[in-house]
C-alpha cells in the first residue's frame, strides 16, 4: 500500500474547512455515517481531487465475544468498495454483550470499551480478526483504545498482546498515540514501553487526538486541543519508525480553519523531530520475542479452544457492562470508583449522540432534555441502537405524562407518531410493554 501521508478525520461540521486545508492528502470517514450511494457532495469533491477516502468503523465489536455479525462485515466492505479505500479500519474493543453465549438480555455500550488482555480474549480477537479479513476486499487495520480502567488478571501487556495479535493473523495496526497517553495517565502504562514492545512493521498509520483531564482521569474527548505530551509520544513513535500516515481526529467543538491548521503543522513537526532521531537504518529494534529451545519463533500465547475461549469471555464481558448500564454489581477484582466514572461517561456519551441523531428531541424538552434523558438511561439500559433508543425515551415520557408543558408534549407526541406508530400508547400499556420488552 502507497503511504498516506497527512490526514484529518472528516466531519460534515468541518467539510468545508478540511476541502481548503493545505497539505492534507487523505481523511477519514467513521463508517456507519456514510450511505454508500448517497455519499455527501463535499466527500465526492475530495475524491475526484485524488485525495484517498478510509471508512473507519466504530460498531463492529471485533473484541467481543460473539464472531463478527455478517451484515455489519458486508455493510463495511460496501463502504470499502463505493470509497475506493485502500483498507477499512476498526477497533479492539467490545461494544455489546449478553445474548445467546450467556442466555441473558443482549446490551449495548453505545462506546468502545477494553478487552481484557488475556489468553482468551487474543484467541476470540484472532479468530472474529480472520472472520473480519476473508469478509473485506481490502486490507484490515485495528486500532488500540484508551481505557478508564483496567481489567483484573490480565496477563499480558498492550504491546504483547498487539504482537501476538498481528504475528497469529497478520492484521496491520492503527496506533493510537493519544490513547497511550489516556492510558499512561489513567491506568500508569509507559508509552515508551508499549512502542517498545510493539510490531511497528505492522503499522498502517497514526491517529492523534485531544482529551481533557479531571478528578485524575484523563478523558479521551476528541474535542480539544492536542496536548504536549501526545505530540511527544508521536515523536517518539517516529523516532522508532516511519509512519506510513498521520491523522488529526477531532469530533466535537470544532475549532476555525487556522486552528485545525496549526494543529496539523504541529504533528508535522512532531514526526519530523522524529525522524531527526531516528537509529541510521530506520527502524529502532524492539525486544527479541521468546524463542522456542530449536531456533524457532514460539508465540507468546498458544492458542486455544476457540469454543471455550468464547463462552468464559462472554460471561466476563457481559458481567463488566451490565455493572456500567444496568446498575448491577461490579465484578469481583474492579476499581469501582472508575467503573463508576465509566458508568457516568457511557451515559453522558448516549444522550450526546441520541441529541444528534434526533435533535427535535432536545430542541423540544429544552434545558430539560439531559437530566431527563439520564434519568432513563439509569433505568432503561440501551439493547438496539441510538435511534432506537431515542424513540423508547420519548415513549417512556409520555407514558409518564411527560412533558408537563402541554405544548411541549403535544410536539413530542406527534414526532413519536411519525416515528414509531399511529398512536400513542395509554400509559398504564405502554409502561406495561416497556417492562415486557425489558424482561425480553
């Protein structure tokens, strides 16, 4: 594949800024936004200037228990094929548990959450890796992701768990360098190890982002600023090798043009003080792996059953996110201070997306919409997705005679007869229903 040099995550809010950006040769789209036949106009103009297109997903769960759903691996490769990408990136993270492995309610994060870095979890990520691999038509990346807390037990670090990764399926990997930094603030991992002991020969490109940090957590926002300290992992990075490409992610509060500009000017100079330091042949040496008795190269983690690996993953998963969405126990061995902020951040990120892809829901309630809407979610925990989600919030307050400004409730009652039915229903059926569809 032919380096991609500079980029920026495209966003409409920001389409217009990206397509008068200098120096900028390809973007990056998040998947599950783009209709491949009905791709924006703005995106269209990029490509027919030869700037490269890649589809980012947010929703496959390749970390999960479950094997990869076949119609989100289809819908991928469709957006794939209609950008004309060179390769399709994902994450390693889980978004959704329960269901058939566990005979319990399926449940949905709504976010990227850590997978334990353990035995088990490697062997269910190879295996759902190659599923995701033989289903796309072009090259597959994944992406680490920052974390607020650490699983208990785990029994190797990131970089390990990466190397066995990409040695047992050959995925290529999109380095997150500010999600070393959440992770060296929130969990104390030294970046410096982690590149270390990372297979950078593998690398497909970088991203760098913003965050903020509160209460001694650093939170992974993609709507600030790029910090010092990320721009120093990045240059440390490129010290070790060159990276094919370098992405600047920002997701909300986009800042003017000339901001967006000297941010990427600033990562420029970060890998070009890199490479000022980079080792004569290029490539800084990792650690040897372990090596078996006759010469040979011995994983680090020999697999196993594929089967079992599953079934105990899926109930540690399900146990972890029912604990952050469904207010029951934390697991035995968690922080439960920052599986609380964790709880908080899931909510918080729910009800800012539901507010976008239904803003007549907060232009309706007002100031009201969010205390409301995190009234629910402690409540209802989210089982399909978030316009699915938006029409059972809106529901839930009617069933309870809610708004109580009767303007108010009238133009949320009829947006929900547009959306979900002929009528509303009487309140003591619908709370009826609600439970029902919750005991499902």
């Amino acid at each position: 594949m032919e380096p991609l040099g500079t980029g920026i995550g495209w966003r409409p809010e920001i389409a217009d800024a990206v397509a008068g950006l200098p120096g900028v040769d390809w973007v990056e789209v998040v998947a599950e936004n783009v209709c491949p036949g009905h791709l924006p106009e703005p995106l269209l103009r990029l490509r027919a200037r030869g700037v490269t297109v890649v589809p980012h997903g947010v929703s496959l769960g390749l970390g999960g228990a479950d094997r990869p759903d076949a119609d989100r691996l289809a819908a991928l490769a469709e957006r794939a094929e209609a950008l004309g990408s060179p390769l399709v990136t994902e994450h390693i993270a889980f978004v959704r548990a329960g269901g058939p492995l566990t005979a319990s309610p399926r449940l949905e994060a709504g976010h990227l959450l850590p997978v334990p870095r353990t035995r088990d979890a490697l062997d269910v990520l190879c295996e759902n890796v190659r599923v995701a691999q033989d289903a796309l038509p072009v090259p597959l990346a994944v992406e680490n992701i920052a974390a607020l807390f650490s699983w208990p037990g785990e029994e190797m670090t990131e970089g390990q768990f990466l190397y066995d990764l990409a040695d047992r399926t050959g995925v290529r990997l999109l380095i997150d360098v500010a999600n070393l930094h959440t992770n060296h603030v929130n969990r104390g991992e030294d970046p410096a190890e982690a590149l270390a002991e990372l297979p950078l020969e593998a690398l497909a490109y970088v991203h760098v982002a913003g965050g903020f940090q509160r209460d001694g957590v650093w939170h992974d926002s993609h709507a600030h600023p790029v910090p010092r300290p990320v721009l120093d992992i990045l240059t440390d990075l490129a010290s070790r090798v060159r990276p094919p490409g370098v992405l600047l992610e920002r997701d909300e509060n986009f800042p003017a043009p000339a901001e967006l500009e000297r941010e990427l000017t600033a990562i420029g100079e970060a890998v070009a003080k890199g490479r000022a330091q980079a080792a004569p042949d290029g490539l800084r040496k990792r650690p040897a792996a372990p090596s078996a008795p006759d010469g040979s190269r011995q994983r680090l983690t020999p697999p196993s059953s594929p089967d079992g690996s599953r079934q105990r993953l899926a109930l540690r998963q399900t146990a972890l996110l029912s604990a952050l969405v469904a207010g029951t126990p934390a697991p035995e061995g968690f922080d439960r201070a920052r599986l609380r902020v964790q709880s908080r951040a899931l909510a918080g990120k729910r009800a800012d997306v539901v507010a976008k892809v239904a803003p007549e829901l907060p232009r309706i309630l007002g100031g009201g919409y969010r205390p409301a809407f995190l009234a629910y979610a402690h409540a209802h925990p989210m089982t399909g997705g978030y316009r699915r989600d938006a029409l059972d919030f809106a529901g839930s307050l009617l069933d309870a005679g809610r708004p109580q400004e009767a303007r108010a409730r009238r133009e949320l009652r009829q947006w929900w007869r547009e959306r979900s039915g002929p009528a509303p229903r009487p309140a003591r059926l619908g709370r009826r229903l609600l439970g029902r569809r919750s005991a499902v």
